[in-house]
C-alpha cells in the first residue's frame, strides 16, 4: 500500500457510527466480507471474525470526522433548541410578574386617587356646613329688648344652629349659666350664657355682648365649631373634663 493512501486503522468495536454515511459505509464493507468469506468457503467463525475487524477497521479517517462532526452539530441542535425553550418561558415569566406588578401599581393608585376625591368632597362639604351656619346665624332677625326670658333665649339659639346641635349647646348652657344671659363668676371673671372668660371676648360678635343673647350665642357657636367643629364637639369635651 503507497504511503498518500494509508490510513488509519481503528477498533470497529470502539467506533460509534453517528452518520448516514458512516452508516452506510460500514454495511457496504460488512456485506463484502460476508461475500469473500461465502466465495472462500471459509466456515471458520475465529477467521470470519478477525476478518472483519481487519476490513471494518479500514474506514478512511475523513469519514471518521464526518461522522463525528454528525453528532456534534446533532448535539448543538438539541442543546440550542433546549436553551431557546428556556429564554422563552422565561421572558413569559418575566412578562406575567411585570404585568402583575403594573397592575397591583394601577390598582394602589386609583385606590389612593378614590380617597383623594373623597377627603376633598368631605371637606368642601364641612366647609359648605359652616358657612351655612354662618350665614343662618348672621340672617337671624332678633328684635332689640330691654331683657329676655329663658324662653326667648332658647328660641334665638335654636333658629341660630342646626336642630341636631341644639340640644348639645343647650346641655353646655345649663351647666355654664343656666341660661341667664347676665350670669357673672365672681372668682373667675366669666360672663354670659356661656361664661366666656373673660367676657369681653364676645365683643368680636358685637358691641352689646353684655345685654343681648343673641351675641353671646353667635360668639359661643364660633367658638364651639373652631375649636371642637361643633356644638356636640364641644359637649363631648365637657363631659370628659367638665369644662370646654
């Protein structure tokens, strides 16, 4: 055999056929032998065998790299379709937490946008209230008179409040002065139905806070809303601490 034609030899046993080729290779160098053993009318299974592993054995090395090459593009393949598999599940993975995550955002911020409106339109509505107030007590028509019954003062504060907050005003009333408009603490200085202290504060509702009921009671219902937004407020206060 000329030395540009040699070739290697290998083990057929240690040969893993990975190709067509290779495959188709193999079987045409088996079926000659099985004819060169047939023709030579040998029957000896050791020489059939050795006989074999002589010709297998003769595969040109460009087809053992054929083969080879076969399986590992075969491998590439299989292990580029696993990892594109796995880029996709997670990028949807990826997608379904984003989506998640967005709409738990949009949720939270309508949520706070729903609490938003509703403070404002409670406070615009508290706001309404007491400017109505206001504008009631300011409305109140009350004739001028040298001095008034009980009755009668009772009569100015209930047209000058809200029905709901009357009785709350009242129960201060009775305790402070006893409705008497005059009623002066001579310890402390507090005037009026209810006992400001000291009583020229009223003066901010009017000039005659000293004679007239219905000034007294404009001045204590500024002050009840301001400080405790209303008579109730303030009435809670008092039973707590038995002052306001």
């Amino acid at each position: 055999m000329l030395e540009g034609n040699r070739v290697s030899r290998i083990s057929v046993r240690g040969f893993a056929v990975a190709s067509a080729t290779a495959v188709t290779t193999v079987g045409a160098v088996v079926g000659g032998v099985a004819s060169a053993g047939e023709q030579n009318g040998s029957s000896d299974p050791i020489e059939a065998t050795a006989a074999d592993s002589t010709l297998l054995a003769d595969i040109p090395a460009g087809q053992q790299a054929v083969a080879q090459g076969a399986s590992l593009t075969q491998q590439a393949d299989v292990q580029s379709t696993a990892a594109d598999a796995e880029a996709k599940k997670s990028a949807e993975e990826s997608a379904r937490k984003q989506a998640a995550k967005d709409a738990q955002a949009k949720k939270a911020a309508a949520d706070k946008a729903a609490a938003e409106k509703l403070a404002k339109e409670r406070e615009e509505k508290e706001q309404k209230e007491v400017a109505s107030r206001s504008a009631q007590r300011d409305s109140v028509d009350i004739p001028q008179k040298a001095s008034y019954t009980i009755a009668e003062t009772q009569a100015m504060a209930r047209q000058m409040m809200a029905g709901d907050q009357f009785q709350c005003f009242s129960n201060i009333v009775d305790h402070e002065s006893g409705w008497n408009y005059k009623a002066t603490n001579a310890s402390s200085g507090a005037y009026g139905l209810v006992q400001a202290l000291p009583g020229s504060k009223m003066a901010s509702a009017g000039a005659d806070w000293q004679t007239n009921p219905a000034t007294q009671i404009k001045w204590g219902l500024n002050y009840m809303n301001e400080r405790y937004d209303s008579p109730c407020g303030a009435w809670d206060f008092w039973q707590a601490n038995h002052w306001y």
